[in-house]
C-alpha cells in the first residue's frame, strides 16, 4: 500500500479522496471538541461513524466520476489509505488546490 506522505505526490484523484476524509472527521471530532493530536480520543470519537463513511463517500462526485470506470483502483486504493489512517488516529494530510499535484 501507498502511503501518501508527501503532499505534492499527491493527483487530483487522491487530494479529493484525502479532502473527503479529512472533513469527515474534522466535522465529528469538532462536534465532540476533540483534540486531532490525541490519537486514542480521535480513534473513540469516530469509533461509531466508520460505517457512515462508505454511504457518505458514495454520494461523492469523486465516487460517481470513478465508480467502476478508468479509475476505479486509483479511487480503491486512496479510500483503503485514508480509511486506514483515521483507524491510525491520523488526519489525511490537508493538501491545498495552488499546491503542485499530479493530473
């Protein structure tokens, strides 16, 4: 698995997957007054949401833009890593849209 450290390795595809998750749990840690750097706090907050996630990310334009087409895998394999980060306790990395990404 790919793990996305360095931002500008970043395409298009992966930033919008990573923005998805990162505001999906910033919403809930927010509305819990979580602190993102407390890992075992972040991982309780979202311990119930981690099902909401699939049905929320499949009403995405991301989702409908690769749903079983060209890049569907590229789209599986972001999901898998960023998924597997919030179980981690860790935000996706915050990826601006000015910064150098690949098409």
């Amino acid at each position: 698995m790919k793990m996305m450290n360095n931002p500008n390795d970043f395409s298009i595809l992966e930033r919008e997957i990573s923005t998805f998750f990162r505001q999906f749990a910033l919403t809930i840690l927010h509305q819990k007054h979580i602190d993102v750097n407390d890992k075992r706090a972040f991982k309780e907050a979202l311990i119930e949401y981690y099902e909401q996630i699939y049905p929320a990310f499949s009403q995405t334009e991301v989702f409908k833009r690769c749903f079983e087409k060209e890049h569907h895998e590229q789209m599986v394999e972001a999901y898998k890593e960023n998924f597997f980060l919030l179980l981690q306790g860790t935000l996706p990395p915050a990826l601006e849209k000015d910064q150098n990404i690949k098409p």
